[in-house]
C-alpha cells in the first residue's frame, strides 16, 4: 500500500504550497497518473479521504486525469500506444520499446480557498 | 543536524519512520493553523475559490532527498545499490557471499530494511561489516529521507561500497529513488519465471537482473530463456547475470560487475 505514502507526500505538498501562495482550505485536487506508472487509482480514491483528515484537504474532492501510456519502437521509431510495460512494437512486433509517457504520478491543479 | 539533508534531526535512531517523520514536522507547524482554518471556513465558502498550479510531482519530496543522498554519495565517492526482490528470493546471503569475496578489497557498509526485527542486519554484522537496521514498521519500502539519515548514523567510508538492501517487496519499492546508483533486483528460480512481466514496474526500472539459487534449476520448472526474454521486454536495457550465492556458481560475474563499476570511471 505504498499509495498511503504517496498521499502523505501529497498532503506535505499542499501544505507548502499553502505556506507559499497563501491558502486556508483545499477543496478540490486534480492529480494525473500515467496508465504505466505503478499506482491504483482506486487505491488513491480508497486512501484519500483518511490521509486527508484533520488536514487543509479534509473533504476535497479528487480528481484523477489519466494519462495514456506512450512508447517509442527502437526498431523501426513508430511511436505507440502502450496498456502495459511490456507491450511490443504494433507495427514491427519489437519488443525493444522505449516508455516516453505513461510514468507520471503528479499533483495538477488545486482549487484552494 | 543532518549532514545530508540538513533536517535538524539529530537524535536519529535505527527505527526510523521516514514518511511519519516528515509529516510530524509539519504537523507541529501547521496545527494552529487548521484551528484558523475552521474558525472561517463556515463562512468563507464559496467566496474566494480560485485555482492554484502545482504540476509537481507526487513523489517530488522524495526525490528531492534522493538527489541530495546521490550528492554525496559522488562527493564522498560511495557506490550505493539498491537491492529489491521479493521476500526470500536470497538478498541477505548475496550480500553475505559479497562481503566475504570483497571486505578485504574495499570498505563494504550495509542498510538493512525490513519492517519488522534486526535479524538481517545481525546476520551482515557477523560478517565484520557496518550495518544498519531500518525497521519501517508499517511501510513497504525505504525512503531517501530516511536512508539519508541511516548513511549518517552508519558513517559509511569514503570509496566504500553501499548496499541498500530494501524491504522484500517487487511493488513498492521501484517508485522510491534512494539516491542509488543502480537498482538491482534478484529473483530467484524458485519463483516463476513470469515474474518480469507479472512485476514490471520493479524490472522497468532496475539496470541489473541478479537470477538467483541457479543450482536448483534441475528441481524446479524455471524456464531461464523464458525469463529473460520477459526482462528484456519490460527493460530493453536491463543487465543479466545468473549466479548461485549459496554455491558460488558463476558469483565472480557478480563481483567482476561490482569491480568494475566501483573503480573511478
């Protein structure tokens, strides 16, 4: 359950950012996770409102953006679609793929009062 | 105060909480002010939303104290390797069968994490190296923050060889930057040799593929070529390197492979 981690972190974020652009109150956080990056939305959704507690975020709302997973064929530089880490090339079978999006796990936007 | 990260922690113990310890920092801080917060809120509603960018990443503080950890580990010339694997596939003897082969060659420290007990470290310890033991109590993995503490606490050597050995988990750990040089990952044949594919994020992002126990192959429906071929497709790049630490077979490719990547480029 490292996605508890990753809402501490989260909430430390919006802590500082409250610090620095002057905000009270969270009411709603926009994150985009990449179809390839190793969290659970629904773990996310499920371990939001408990992390949030007692905190600047209590009772946000959560949005989560997916981000489609995008690689590079080494073998013939067609860039593809990707479900998985391990998908080959669509258009030569390669497996030589190289990730150039789907990874990211970052906080978007905050409506903040 | 800490000489890695500067946190004011001084007072550090192997029971470290990472995460916890971040946010028991803020929380003394911030405390007065959700009180604020809920003395207004009632009526503030709805009167000034507005929207703030952020477009920082959620594992951003992480990562900051692993850029710092990687500093000084060029500073001080320490090559660290993160170790992840899932529980049992034979870190701990690796590193063992390690340290014998190379204590004499070079200084060796060892960070042990596990959730629970100091039984990993004891056994490094017996070996006459440094070690440390991370209990995480509740988390699945190490963070740099509190690897940064445990090089400090250890006082690992200057040129010395780092071994990070993480919590025995194929999930959580390959989203936690330590500040390593490479992350190495061992899997054992008694595992299925599907592993690269059921666990991809760990094999995407580990630079060495340490296949273990190779002298049970005969015992056990582990297809090698089938694995690899696995690896590869998760990881074009990934390195191979097939050995038995109980038995030493092929182990001086392992050892070869640290040389050569400890030795000033």
């Amino acid at each position: 359950m490292h996605e508890l981690s990753l809402l501490e972190n989260v909430r430390g974020i919006l802590e500082d950012h409250a610090l620095k652009q002057n905000f009270r109150r969270v009411t709603k956080v926009t994150l985009e996770i990449g179809k390839l990056s190793c969290v659970e939305p629904e773990a996310l959704r499920f371990g939001f409102d408990v992390v949030m507690k007692d905190s600047l975020a209590e009772n946000a709302e959560l949005i989560i953006a997916e981000l489609a997973g995008l690689g590079v064929c080494r073998q013939c530089q067609q860039q593809i679609e990707m479900e998985t880490l391990y998908d080959p090339c669509g258009y030569c079978g390669s497996s030589l793929v190289t990730v150039i999006q789907g990874s990211e796990m970052r906080i978007k936007d905050l409506i903040v009062i | 105060m800490c000489g890695i990260c500067g946190c004011g922690q001084t007072n550090t113990t192997a029971k470290l909480k990472p995460v916890l310890g971040q946010r028991q920092h803020l929380l003394k801080h911030d405390h007065s002010h959700h009180g604020h917060v809920r003395d207004h809120h009632s009526h503030n509603d709805n009167h000034s939303e507005r929207l703030v960018k952020v477009e920082q990443d959620l594992l951003s503080k992480n990562n900051a104290y692993a850029a710092q950890n990687r500093t000084y580990f060029q500073q001080h010339h320490i090559f660290t390797l993160n170790l992840v694997s899932s529980p049992g596939a034979g870190k701990t003897t690796l590193l063992v069968e390690t340290i014998k082969v190379l204590k004499d060659r070079f200084p060796i420290a060892v960070i042990e994490g596990d959730q629970q007990t100091e039984r990993d470290a004891d056994r490094i310890r017996a070996t006459g190296v440094p070690a440390l033991q991370i209990n995480t109590g509740r988390a699945c993995h190490l963070d740099a923050h509190g690897t940064g503490h445990a090089v400090m606490e250890l006082g690992v050597k200057d040129y010395s060889l780092l071994a990070i050995e993480n919590v025995g988990n194929l999930v959580c750990p390959s989203s936690f930057d330590l500040g390593e040089a490479h992350k190495v990952v061992v899997l054992s044949v008694t595992e299925g040799d599907d592993k690269p594919i059921k666990y991809p994020d760990m094999f995407h992002a580990a630079d060495l593929m340490i296949i273990n126990k190779t002298d049970l192959l005969p015992y056990v429906d582990f297809d090698e070529a089938r694995c690899i071929q696995y690896a590869r497709q998760v990881n074009p790049d990934i390195q191979i390197i097939q050995l038995s630490a109980t038995k030493g077979d092929n182990f001086s490719a392992w050892t070869d492979w640290l040389v050569e990547n400890l030795s000033p480029q």
